[in-house]
C-alpha cells in the first residue's frame, strides 16, 4: 500500500494541475476540439454508454472540477457508482457510465469527453478494427482473471463498442467522419503542458474516470490487489451493495487521515 506522503504528495500535484489548466486557459482549448463536432441526434439506445469512457488528464480536471460544484448527495451517487463500477465491472453485464441517467440520457451531455463524442464520427472499416482490438483486449483481462479464480460472463467480453451507425445530424443525414487520431493527440497535447511527455505517451487516453478516483483515493496497486479479493467475495455470494458501502467506507477513512495529516503538516 502506498504511503501516506505518497498520496498526500499525489494529491497536491492534481490540486496544482487544476489550477495550471485554469490559468493557462486549457479548458478553453478543450471546448475548442469539443466545438468541432457538428451537432447530431440518435436513438438513445444507450449502446454506447455500456462503461465509463476512458478520459485524457485535462478532461479528468475538467470532470473532478464539475463533481466539485455538485449538490454533495449528487456526486455520492456519482462516487458510489464509480467504486461499483471500478471494481465490480468484469463481473456485472448490466453496468452502465456513472453519468447515465434513468431514462437512457447522458446527464453531463455538453461537457461530456472526447471519446463520447467519437461515437458515430468514426469510419467504419476503422470502427471494425478497433471494436476486433477492443474484444481481444478484454479476452486476454477475462483468461487473466480466470488464472486468479474469477469467472467473467461471455456477454462482457464480447459487448464492446468503440461506434455507432445510429447517429445522425440535426437534419437526420449520416455525419461526416473525423479524424480520430488526430483529434485524439490535440487533446494529448493539451496533457502535455500537465504531465511529462513519457507519461502522456504511457496513458493516453485508457484511464475511465472511475479508474482515476479510485488511484486518488486509494492507489492504483491498491485498487488493483481490492479488485482481486472484492470479485473473489462478491463470486462467493456476497452481495455487491455490500462490497460497495465497504469501499466507500475505505474511500472516507483515507479522505478523512488525508485531512488530518493535512492540518498537522
């Protein structure tokens, strides 16, 4: 488990990041690459919002900042379903993006991220490819996860989706395709004037909001060693509300010693 200066120095480099994105204006420049979209419309079918999408450093701030200026009982909705699905996602064919509501609607649509808004805008020999990569990477997860003991269901495995055909422009006409790549590594540039290059290059875009709480809050190779047992438990009949309220109590004690090593620094 990490340590105590570890986390405390972790939590200081986001709260600096924060404001470094602020003062610099990269949220602007964010809003910008979101601005190149054309509107569009679709079904609502929700296909698409199956798990949360994986986010570049400068939308993770960008998201943490929303949370922020949520009603507290709001983002406790949101924390919890992010813990669920951070740690109960391989296990559960029925999980969905902590940001969908009830009736199938993104409930942080205008601000939502860069992955989000490539559904339907990516050309489909190139969709096919990566949904093909997509499934094989989650195969290689689920015999991982067998070697340990833990048993995904088929259905989990072979669900991914990276696009979508459904959706349309305003005028209910197919949307012109965009270069994913290239506004993928516009939005890694603006990670860049964040993070050292090494580690912009390392993580790219493959980190999920609910994976970016729960490194802040408890570590990553923390997360990774409660993942193993919380499967394990929940595999052996324990009920996953269960499991849940367990780990946002974890998540509260560590908030909690944060605190009081912070008023005694």
């Amino acid at each position: 488990m990490r340590s105590a200066a570890i986390r405390a120095s972790e939590q200081m480099i986001l709260t600096a990041a924060l404001r470094t994105a602020e003062r610099s204006g990269l949220f602007d420049s964010l809003a910008r690459v979101y601005a190149t979209f054309e509107r569009t419309t679709c079904d609502s079918c929700a296909r698409c919002c199956f798990e949360s999408p994986g986010v570049f450093f400068v939308e993770h701030l960008r998201l943490v900042k929303l949370l922020d200026g949520m009603p507290q009982p709001q983002r406790q909705t949101l924390l919890r379903r992010a813990m669920g699905e951070l740690f109960f996602s391989w296990i559960d064919p029925n999980r969905t993006c902590i940001f969908l509501d009830g009736a199938n609607r993104c409930s942080i649509y205008e601000q939502r991220p860069l992955a989000c808004r490539l559904f339907g805008f990516v050309a489909p020999s190139d969709r096919e490819t990566a949904e093909v990569e997509a499934r094989m990477s989650a195969r290689e997860e689920a015999r991982r996860l067998a070697r340990l003991g833990i048993t995904i269901p088929e259905e989990i495995v072979t669900r991914s989706l990276v696009s979508c055909d459904r959706v349309r422009d305003t005028q209910g006409r197919p949307v012109r395709h965009v270069d994913a790549d290239d506004l993928a590594a516009r939005v890694a540039r603006l990670d860049e004037a964040l993070l050292p290059r090494e580690v912009v290059l390392r993580e790219f875009c493959f980190r999920s909001l609910p994976d970016r709480l729960g490194a802040a809050r408890l570590g990553a190779e923390t997360v990774e060693t409660m993942r193993i047992q919380l499967l394990r438990r929940a595999q052996n009949g324990e009920r996953v509300e269960d499991l849940v309220r367990e780990v946002l109590e974890a998540v509260r004690s560590e908030r909690t010693a944060q605190a009081r090593r912070s008023r005694t620094a």
